[in-house]
C-alpha cells in the first residue's frame, strides 16, 4: 500500500505531467465544467472510473456508492442527478455496476447485517423482482453476476423515472441513459443495451413527470 505522505509525492507528480504538457490546465478547470456524462457507480476501490472510460478530468460528472444504487429517497443521488441533468446538462447518465461485487454478494446472504439491511434491501428487492429468472441459473457465480446486471438494469429504471430526465429528455432529446458493468478480470466494459427510450415509453404509463399528458393508464 502507499504510504500516506506518498500520495502528496504523488500529487505534486501528476501536477507536473499535466502542466508539462498543457501549461493552462489547471486555469481551464477552475472556469468551468462541461461534462458530457454523469457515471453512478460502485465506491470500490477497484474500478478508476476516469480511466476505464479513458477520459480526462472535467469530462464526467461522478456519484459512487455501495452497490451503485440509485434510491428515490437517497437525497444525494437525486441532487447529483438533478444538477448534472438541469444544470450541467449531460447527454448522457450511466450507471456502472461491476462483477464480483460485495454489496451485491452481501445482499445475497440470508444474515442480518445491521446497518447495511435497509440499503442492502434494494438489491434484495431486485432480486425478488427477478427471482424466477436468478433461482433458474445453478451456478451460483453465475447467478450472482446475473444479478450484477440486473442491478444496473433497476437502477437504470430508477433514473428513467425522476422527472428531471423525464423533461429534459422531452425538451431537449437528451440525456439517455446507459446500463455498463465493468469486469474486474480484464479491466473490460460490457454494454447491456438498455433500450432507453423503449423504458421511457413503458414507465411513463404510471411514471410521467413531464407535466405533457404522457400518461397511458390502458394497455395497447
């Protein structure tokens, strides 16, 4: 591990590689930000979320908690979300599971866990959600990473139905969102293809924010 005055070393390194190469670096990033993304993911210490994505400071917006949820009574995310939409306008929101994840193993442990039941709670809640789908793999790591996914699938859910998407995207026709898990074994990115706009379409029949009469309450 890094010893703790190492990381100022460090700092003072990193420092001078980027003045070295763009002497103004540091006076652009006190001016403003104009991020095209907004990544929710996971706190693990594993997953550099500005490197697997390849891009430099100033180019995401970034909120991480266990598990990368995305809880309508957590008034962290839905302000970072919010901000990033309404403010910052991003084009596009991800939400960025990985494999061999603790918090969704931990909610997979049929044991009381204090403090961590109520937020371990949701991931349990997509499990029961997709239960006939999960109890169907034999494979016990199998089923777990399945469940990584359709965490990240939920969450995506989660962030189709707040409203502030919900009107930027009918006013502007962004941000979409983006569902992604990261493999820890090969530092590679997997796309689920969540059909965005098709998500849109199904929710809003219950979930239409947009003040528009968007609302379908029969089915087609």
């Amino acid at each position: 591990m890094t010893d703790y005055n190492q990381v100022f070393e460090n700092n003072r390194r990193w420092v001078a590689s980027k003045t070295a190469t763009e002497a103004d670096f540091f006076e652009k990033m006190v001016d403003s930000q104009s991020p095209k993304y907004l990544y929710i993911g996971c706190s693990d210490s594993r997953v550099p979320t500005n490197e697997i994505m390849g891009l430099e400071a100033g180019e995401v917006f970034v909120h991480r908690n266990i598990a990368n949820l995305v809880c309508n009574t957590d008034l962290n995310v839905m302000s970072v979300i919010n901000y990033a939409v309404v403010h910052l306008e991003v084009k596009h929101i991800v939400v960025c599971g990985h494999y061999n994840c603790g918090g969704v193993k931990a909610a997979m442990q049929p044991q009381d866990l204090g403090i961590l039941n109520p937020w371990l709670r949701n991931i349990r809640d997509v499990y029961r959600l997709h239960m006939d789908e999960l109890n169907s793999i034999t494979n016990e790591h199998e089923r777990y990473n399945r469940l990584v996914e359709l965490n990240v699938q939920e969450q995506c859910i989660n962030i189709v139905k707040t409203a502030a998407v919900q009107k930027m995207y009918t006013n502007r026709g962004y941000p979409t969102v983006h569902g992604w898990v990261y493999d820890l074994k090969n530092g590679l990115l997997k796309d689920l293809q969540i059909d965005f706009e098709g998500v849109l379409h199904e929710i809003q029949r219950i979930y239409d924010l947009t003040g528009q009469g968007l609302m379908k309450n029969d089915p087609e």
